[in-house]
C-alpha cells in the first residue's frame, strides 16, 4: 500500500529509518485491509487450511503484513504464527545506499544502471 514515503516523495531504504518510519498512510492502510480480504476469500475459496504471514520488518511491509493476520484470525482461519506475523531481515528491500533518504525521483537513476547490471 501507499507509504508516508510515498507521499512524502522520498526513497526510504535505510533499516534505521524504514522500520520506525515510514509506515503506511491512511489510503495504504485501506489497501492493506482490502488486499487482506483478498487473501481470506482466496483462502476460503480455495480450502486452504492455514495462512503463513511472514514480514519484513520495514513498518510499511509489516503493517500490511498486520492488517492480513487480523483478517485471517478475524475470519477464523488458522494462523503461522498464531500469535504474531513472523518478521524476517532477509525480506527487506534493497538498499538505495546514498539515495535513501533523497528524492524519490532519483529512483530512474537506480533503473538505468539496472538495466546495465543489478550487482
């Protein structure tokens, strides 16, 4: 969903920043609840019989990752973990290195050496 970033227009890959800052706005929280929908009716239309919510720990990631454990319990549907979304560092997004923090549109800079190589 949309993020303070988002709004904000800034690159936000930093840890120290990203996981306390932030977080989803108001319309990111509304696509979070309804992206969370979309997994339960997934779930019970296809018989699943249990959700794994795994997050990374970026506030934006994890609270989506939080509006879909509220859902999927809300429903009654069985939970991995049951108690909390299980955060992982390995899903974090790629650092933008001494973009973060600046002008989301330095992003096209990023995608032109992409195209180059991603190392």
């Amino acid at each position: 969903g949309q993020s303070l970033a988002n709004v904000e227009g800034v690159i936000s890959s930093d840890p120290a920043v990203a996981c306390n800052h932030h977080g989803l706005s108001e319309t990111g929280l509304q696509q979070a609840r309804r992206a969370a929908e979309a997994v339960c009716a997934e779930a019970l239309s296809t018989g699943v019989d249990g959700v794994a919510i795994v997050s990374s720990d970026f506030k934006r990631a994890w609270q989506t990752a939080q509006a879909v454990h509220t859902a999927v319990i809300a429903r009654g549907l069985s939970c991995v973990p049951a108690s909390a979304v299980c955060a992982e560092t390995l899903l974090r997004e790629r650092s933008f290195g001494t973009l973060s923090g600046g002008p989301d549109s330095r992003y096209a800079d990023v995608w032109v050496h992409d195209a180059v190589s991603a190392t």
